[in-house]
C-alpha cells in the first residue's frame, strides 16, 4: 500500500494514490473559492484580526473539512437514595421488564407505558430511567461474575449497595460463554 503524502501541500490522511482520490480533491478544491491572501497579510501587518476576519478564517476552515457529526449529549442522571430506593422497589414489583420466561416480556408496548408512567410519576425523562436501570444492571452482572479469590480488592460502597439491592436479578442474568478459538494450524494435528 503505497504511504500518503506527508508534503508541504498535503493534507493529513489525504490518499493521493488513487484515481477518484484526486478527483474527490479536484472537485472539493472547485467547489470552495479561494481567499485573497491580501486581506489576511494586512491585517497581520496592522497587528491583529477583528472578530469578523476570525469567523471568515473559521468558517473558510469549517468549508474545507468533512462535515463533523454533533454529539449527543448524555443525559444527566441525580437520582436521591430515596428515588433510587422507589426504582428498585418499582422494579422488583414489575418483572416483565426483566424476566424473559415471561410471555408478557416480549410486549413492547406494555413495557414502554410501564417505563412512561413511571418516569412522569418521578419527573423524569424514560431514557434517563432506561439508561440508570441499563447500567446498574450491567454493574450487577459484572459484579456477580468476580470469583472469590481474584485478588480485585474490597467493594466499594456503592459497589455493595449494588449487589444487596439488585439481588431479585440473580436468576435472569446469564453468562454469555466467550467462544474458543482453535487455531488452524492446531485442529490439522
């Protein structure tokens, strides 16, 4: 694979080496108009840019990049002892959230009036809910898995807390059994 330009008029990760990678370049190059130098050299020699010439070279840059995707952001999630208390006893009282021998597990639509009515009841938003339950759910299983004698240390606090209080989930969390690799080389002898 031949290396990418690394030259004084290269971009960085620019692939150079192939047909439609010149022609993506010729094109981009096209399509955005090219500054007069003359602006930016006097300001430089007045000693400074105004706010206007920075958000022309900003978005002169912004024009020549791919567009960047904005990330979304994380919801926030304070939940009080008491409210974290009230989500656990909601839970254990609703098991078709987590019991999949259960045919009523497999109705979406009961499920998600479930978590609606109990985010209005808390003031909540249904992904804040969904993304604590989600979470101390998946804190509970890799807890669960650590082997006596693996030499990880004490729990912390919430770490206990966490295993006490998410006991009604022991039965419905399964372990997942990593697949064995067998090289080739091995399984020929």
């Amino acid at each position: 694979m031949p290396a990418r330009g690394r030259g004084r008029n290269s971009k960085r990760g620019v692939c150079r080496s192939t047909p439609a990678c010149n022609q993506r370049e010729i094109a981009e190059k096209e399509a955005t108009p090219e500054e007069e130098p003359t602006i930016h050299a006097q300001n430089d020699l007045e000693g400074g840019h105004s706010e206007d010439d920075t958000q022309s070279v900003q978005s002169d840059f912004a024009s020549t990049d791919a567009p960047k995707a904005s990330k979304k952001s994380k919801p926030v999630i304070d939940f009080s002892p008491e409210e974290e208390q009230s989500m656990i006893e909601w839970l254990e009282a609703n098991p078709v959230l987590y019991n999949k021998k259960l045919n009523l597990y497999k109705d979406t639509a009961k499920k998600e009036k479930l978590w609606r009515d109990k985010a209005v009841e808390m003031g909540k938003s249904v992904d804040v809910l969904k993304i604590w339950y989600s979470s101390l759910r998946s804190r509970y299983g890799k807890l669960k898995k650590l082997r006596s004698g693996s030499g990880d240390g004490e729990l912390t606090e919430r770490d206990d807390w966490v295993l006490r209080n998410f006991e009604f989930l022991r039965p419905h969390i399964y372990e997942v059994q990593k697949k064995t690799i067998i090289s080739v080389s091995i399984r020929e002898i």
